[in-house]
C-alpha cells in the first residue's frame, strides 16, 4: 500500500491492539475467528476480504469458520487440499504473500484482480489454519501489512489453542463424568442380559454414535458371540464370528482398536452385514488385565460422521469399564446359575439335607429332612440339631459327629429320633462349609437305613446259620461221602479179581463221582467255615521246596490229560516260611488244576519267589484268558466266566473265592490278569512269617 501519514499508522497501531485485547477476551473457537475478522476490517487498515480459515485433521480441508467482505461465500465453505492459495501458507508454516492473484494457477477467484495474504494460525507447532487478507488493489501489501497481520495471526494462534484447551478440558471433564455415571449405572446391574443393553447404551450415548454391539470372547470355541446389537436392519444377537473375523474378530485377535471409515468397501467385512446401512465402523477389545472378554463396535450411517482419533481414544476409555462390568455380571450369572442348581438339587434330594452355622444350629433345610424327621422348617429354625435329633444315648456321639464336621468329612451310622418319638437308623455325612478360607458352617447329610440295617442283619444272621449248619454237618456229610467211596473201592477190588470187566467200568465212575462230590462238599464247607469264623489256621514251619515237589507230583496228571507241558521255577534255596502248609497246597492246587483245564496243548507254569518278607507264587497259562469284565467277578463265590466256560469245563466257581480267602485269612492276597485268548496270571502273595500277621480286609469276596 502506499505511504500513510503518521497518524495513520498511529490509526492503524490502535486498531491492532482493540484487536488484540478482542482476541484476549474470547474464549471459544468460533468468537475467536469472528473477532479476528471483525478487528481486521477497522477502515484504517483498508482490507477489503478478511477470512480464518481452520483445518479439518481428518478430511485435510480447509473450513471457512469467518468472513467479511466475500459476500457470495457461506461460512461452512471447504476447500480440499491442494487447492488454493492458502495451501502454500498451509504446508510452509510461513506468510505467503501473492502480489497479482489473477496470475496465480492455484486462485479460488474471489476477485477479479487484486493481492493476498496468507498467514498460518500455528499451535503447538503445526498449522491448524490460515488467515486469509484480500485487496482489490494489485500488490496492496507491504511490509506494515505483514508485521499487523502476523501478529494478528500469533494472537489467534494464542486464542485457538486456549479454546481448544478449554474445550479439551470440558470434554475430559464431560468423558470423566460420563465414564463416572457408566460405572454408576454398570455397578447397579448384575444381571448379564441388562449389563451387556447397558454397556451398549452407554457407548452409544458416550461417544454419539448411531449403533454397535458387543460381543463376548468364548475360549473354548475361540468363536465371538454376538450378545447385544442397536443395529436396527438386521437381527445378529447370538450370531457367532470366527476368532479374527469382521472389525470385533480383528480387535480380538490383535487387542488394537480399529477405525473403519468406509466399512461397505472394507475387505475384512463379513457377509451378514451385507445389508446394513453401516457407513463407517470402530471397534475395540475388552480387556482385563491383559485378558479378553470381548469386542465392542460403534457404527453410524452418515457418510458426514467420519471417526478419528478422539473417538477411538473416547471408546478405549470406557471398554475397560465395560469389560469389568460384563465380566462381573458373567461371575455374577454363573454364581447365581450354580446357586440355584445346588438349591434345586437339595430341594429335589430324596437324601435329608440340612445347613448349620458355626453354632451348630439349624439354618436350612430340605423338604427330605422334613419328611424323615417331621420336623417343619418353623419349628427347626434356629435350634440345635443334635439337641433336636439324638437320644440321650447318642448324643455325645452326635456332638463328636458335628465337631468332626467343622473341619473334616465326618460319616458314620447312627440312630436318631424322629418328631414323634420313634428311633430310626441313618447314614450320616457332615462336611466343613467354607467360604474365602473362612468357615461359615456345616452341610450334613442323613440317609433312612432302617430297613437296609435290618435286612441285612436278617442277612447276616441267615448266613451265619447256614454256614454254622453246614460247618456242624461236616461229619454227617461226609461220613456217607467216604463210605460210598471206600465200598466201591472194594467192589472195584473184587471185580478185577473176577475179571469182570463190565462192573469194573461201572465202579470206576461211582468211585470218581463221590470223589468230585465228595470235593465239592470239601470247598462248600471251607468257605462255610470262614463265612462262620470257625476255620482255624495252623502256621507251622514250611519247607518250600518239597510242598512244591508235592504239588507238581498231584498236578501232573491233570497236566498231561490235555496235552500241557509244566514249567517249574522256584530256586533251590527258597527255605522255610511259616504258613498254613495245607491250605497253600490247596491254594496251589486250585490255581494250578484251573490252568490245566482252560489250556489245550498249551504251556503252565509255576514260578516262586522271595522278595524281602514276601513270598510270590505266579501260575501262568497259555490257555483261553478272561476279559477284563469276567475278571471283575471272577474272585466271587460260584462265579466262572460266562455260561458258556461253566457247560465246556464244568466247576462250580468255589475255587479261586476260597484261595482269595485262605490268602487274605493269612495276610496275604491273590490277584489275577488276563487277556481273552491270550491266557492268564493268577499271583499268591503271602507273608514268609503269618504268625504276627493280621488278616487283610475282605474288600471283593
């Protein structure tokens, strides 16, 4: 511009700190740009076009936010990058000045002719915007101009970033609160179904957006589970994704929150969002601690609602609480899941089942406790269960029951008393209540075994008659037994010195027939004797070697009958162990004839050992062998394989249930494995010295 008086200047001076002071004084974004331009247009500065323009980070255009002189242009205008005088002062972060703008390429005609100034608005060193001086007058400009609008330039500068920081920090202030009533509202809610509508609510509503969903991260499946959507043109609650698939599969995999801006032309899009009006996505992973729960997605239809960074930041701010809050409302579920199943299972219990507190009195009970005892909840309420429950008899023992209880598994058989006086007999089980380490009381269980007690002492005691019976019946049956056997003999005797063949036949069976009977009724009353108490052992020195010698000599013959070879292995040296001699021959014997009689041209074998204070008999066949299952009952009394081995190889099934009873009788036992054709190996295993030891438990007679 040409020359101006001093009192021009002076004019001009004025105007730029009315200006400053105007700028000073404002405190938002928009007033800021509308009194920069307004102070700019003072007539002694002579502008004929004051615009501000401000930059769109996300688009890179350029926004007109204020503007005189430029009549036919709205505020709202946009200019797109690299268009524009404005850009040099843009990218450079410097004045730019162009003297003739009808000469420059780049010129948004505003005026026909005349010169520009271009100066960056600069906060926190980058460009956030241009402030833009038109003249109608060719190189209008000089280096006054300059010096006014820089610093005119520096004092927005200066404003826009305190505005923007006054709004930054309302906005944290307003995202502090929000998160702060999200976790207030999220807090109240512990059911899942509301907790996840609330998480999603709450998000749309945080961060302005049109829509989205949650989904929740199964581990097992490694699947994502759509649980809520505000996704109004399609139904997707329950729809499961691929770990890794669509916006929430991708957040999931790689914990990174994603920013879609076009979704319909995103590859990654799954097919079921194929008609969706869904413009632009973001999405996030819900963590805690580092571990996944889900996925959440916001989601607007507005090609205008462009998501940035802010958003994402905003979201990831609250995906944590939402985490927690799904994650507590899951916790929460499955405690009140299981809860009611346990209830339901107490409530449908045949078993009575009543809860006590660390007083040991009653807080709960079921409706079997009710029945069995007759007691109602309203009259139990409260009151000591042993007190209650025990006669005078038992009571000490009820109180040590429920003692037991409070810090182990106490079970037992007792008898308690009913409402209306009558004893009944019940299983007892009493276990610790124990919460967080803390004991809070006792779960006891009782079970009516009345009438099982008394059947089984009716059991019981017809057994023991029977087996006193035929324990006293051991001479009469035998008596006969042994006369039959011995006359035929004799007859026997007497035909073959008559050369009558025809009888001798006929008697060799009557003498083998009492034998086999006689044999069956030897086993009968042996497991008789024990079942009675009465069969008494006699340990004495045993000379090993020569009871093994005796029993190959007795078992050969059954050996030979069909076609087996026997193998002995038993160390010369073996000595002495003091047992029952003839209940081990026994034993011996029936290990040994079973193998004999289930292998066919096969191979048996007998080997013995001393390992420490043991001694170890194996019998080994190559014979038929048992499945696993024949096996499990085969040490049973008159139990064999199947039918089928009974009809074949005949036996009554005594013989292995007596030798397991013989063995246990002198602290020992015998156990047996097969293979179904590949034979069996039965093992005696006895104490050297049985006359400290004590019989083991009958655990599988």
């Amino acid at each position: 511009m040409p020359s101006r008086p001093a009192s021009l200047a002076s004019a001009r001076q004025s105007a730029l700190l009315r200006l400053s002071a105007e700028i000073a004084a404002s405190l938002e974004e928009e007033d800021v740009c509308q009194r920069v331009v307004a102070g700019l247009r003072d007539e002694s500065l002579g502008y004929n076009l004051i615009g501000v323009f401000l930059l769109d980070e996300n688009t890179g255009e350029r926004i007109l936010r204020a503007c005189v002189g430029w009549d036919h242009v709205q505020v709202g205008m946009r200019i797109g990058a690299g268009h524009g005088l404005t850009e040099q002062a843009l990218r450079s972060k410097k004045l730019s000045y162009t003297p003739d703008v009808a000469k420059a390429p780049d010129y948004v005609a505003t005026f026909p002719t005349g010169s520009e100034v271009d100066v960056p608005l600069i906060v926190e060193g980058e460009a956030v915007g241009v402030l833009c001086v038109q003249s109608h007058d060719v190189d209008a400009f000089g280096k006054p101009d300059f010096e006014i609008l820089t610093a005119a330039a520096n004092q927005a500068s200066i404003a826009i970033a305190r505005a923007r920081l006054l709004v930054n920090e309302r906005k944290r202030a307003d995202e502090q609160q929000a998160l702060l009533d999200s976790m207030s509202d999220l807090a109240s809610a512990l059911e899942l179904p509301k907790v996840l509508r609330a998480v999603l609510n709450r998000a749309v509503k945080l961060l302005g957006v049109a829509g989205g969903q949650v989904a929740i991260y199964h581990e097992a499946t490694r699947e994502m589970e759509i649980v809520a959507s505000e996704i109004v043109d399609g139904d997707f609650i329950g729809t499961r994704l691929a770990y890794g698939e669509g916006a929430m599969g991708i957040v999931a995999k790689t914990l990174q929150g994603i920013v879609i801006p076009n979704y319909n032309e995103w590859i990654g899009r799954p097919e079921l969002y194929s008609k969706s009006n869904i413009h632009s996505v973001m999405a996030a992973p819900l963590l805690i601690g580092g571990r996944l729960v889900g996925s959440i997605a916001t989601t607007h239809g507005d090609p205008a609602r462009v998501f940035g960074a802010d958003d994402l930041r905003r979201l990831k701010l609250f995906a944590p609480q939402a985490a927690i809050a799904i994650e507590n409302a899951r916790l929460f579920t499955n405690a009140d899941r299981q809860k009611q199943f346990f209830e339901a299972v107490v409530e449908a219990s045949p078993v009575a089942i009543v809860t006590l507190d660390m007083k040991d009195d009653i807080v709960q009970l079921n409706p079997a406790f009710e029945r069995l005892f007759g007691w109602t909840p309203d009259e139990v309420m409260g009151k000591n269960l042993d007190s209650l429950i025990a006669t005078p008899e038992t009571l000490a023992q009820a109180r040590a029951y429920t003692s037991m209880a409070a810090t182990q598994t106490a079970k037992g058989i007792g008898k308690r008393k009913r409402k209306d006086g009558s004893i009944i007999d019940v299983e007892l089980f009493g276990v610790p209540v124990t919460v967080n380490g803390e004991r809070i009381g006792v779960f006891a269980l009782y079970h009516d075994v009345t009438e099982l007690l008394r059947a089984k002492s009716e059991a019981e005691s017809a057994n023991k008659a029977k087996s006193q019976f035929l324990a006293s019946m051991s001479h009469e049956l035998r008596t006969p037994l042994n006369a039959i056997i011995g006359y035929s003999e004799m007859l026997e005797e007497d035909a073959r010195d008559r050369k009558d063949t025809a009888s001798v036949g006929d008697l060799e069976k009557i003498r083998s027939a009492g034998k086999h009977l006689l044999s069956l009724i030897n086993d009968i009353l042996d497991l008789s004797k024990i079942e009675a108490g009465r069969m008494d052992l006699i340990i004495e020195p045993v000379d090993l070697p020569a009871v093994i010698a005796d029993v190959k000599a007795t078992v050969q013959p059954l050996i030979a009958r069909n076609g087996n070879t026997l193998e002995v292995s038993a160390a010369a040296t073996l000595g002495t162990m003091y047992t029952d001699g003839t209940k081990l021959r026994q034993m011996l014997l029936n290990l040994l004839s079973n193998a004999a009689k289930f292998t066919e041209k096969g191979t048996v074998s007998l080997s013995v050992e001393r390992a420490g204070g043991e001694i170890f008999f194996r019998v080994r066949d190559t014979g038929i062998g048992i499945t696993p299952e024949q096996m499990s009952r085969l040490f049973e009394a008159f139990a064999q394989a199947d039918a089928g081995t009974t009809r074949r190889y005949g036996g009554t099934g005594l013989g292995l249930a007596i030798t397991r009873r013989f063995c246990r009788l002198m602290g020992g036992d015998v156990t047996g494995v097969s293979e179904a054709g590949s034979g069996s190996t039965f093992t005696i295993q006895l104490p050297a010295d049985s006359r400290a030891a004590k019989p083991a438990p009958e655990l599988a007679l």
